[in-house]
C-alpha cells in the first residue's frame, strides 16, 4: 500500500494562518470595556461603558456642551479649568464582556496611571 502522492509540506507561521480564518476586529467606537481620552492640560480620563463607546462619548459631549457639570466629571472639568477633552482620541484600552469586571478593570488602568 506505499502509493506515491503528489504532495509537499510546507511551512505558514500561525499569525498569517489565523488572520486568514479569524473575522475582522470590532473597531474601537463599536466596543465596550475601559476607555480613555486625554484632555489639553495632560489629565487623561478613564472610564467604563457597558454601551458602545460612540454612544457614551456622544454622551460627555452633550454633557460639556449643556453644561451639565453634575452629571459628568468630565463636563465638571472643562467648565471649572476651561479645558477641552479630545473625543475623538477616544479609545477602548481593554475590552471585557462581563459588566462584573468594569468596576475592577478600571480601578486598575486609573491606579496603572499614578505609577507610570
């Protein structure tokens, strides 16, 4: 039974293989978990949003642009110093699916800053 098969192995690293199979990554204003963005004076404000980040930063803008300073720290913060934060630098630092998560997620990137 030793046929002769027309073949030969090759060699693919895993990264190029699992891009092929894997789908496309959700882009970052259609997740949810941590999230950042910094402001002109150097502060960064992290939070968490178990929402789409598009929807929770639309939310900050409206916030700051209606003055609504108890609602929002960040509102809070560009009215009291007259700063702009830069929304559109916002970003997803960690995505998790669990809402359990949110409160010690971001707990641990704010304490991450203090350290750096």
């Amino acid at each position: 039974m030793n046929k002769n098969f027309n073949f030969r192995v090759v060699y693919s690293p895993l990264n190029k293989i699992l891009s092929s199979i894997l789908k496309d990554p959700i882009p970052n204003m259609n997740s949810w978990g941590i999230y950042r963005f910094p402001c002109q004076c150097g502060l960064i404000h992290t939070g968490q949003t178990n929402r789409v980040l598009k929807f929770h930063v639309e939310e900050h803008e409206a916030y700051v642009r209606k003055k609504e300073t108890q609602k929002s720290s960040v509102a809070q913060h560009c009215w009291s110093e007259n700063h702009t934060f830069n929304f559109s630098a916002a970003k997803i630092i960690q995505k998790t699916s669990s809402n359990g998560e949110l409160d010690f997620l971001k707990a641990f990137h704010i304490q991450k800053i203090f350290l750096l």
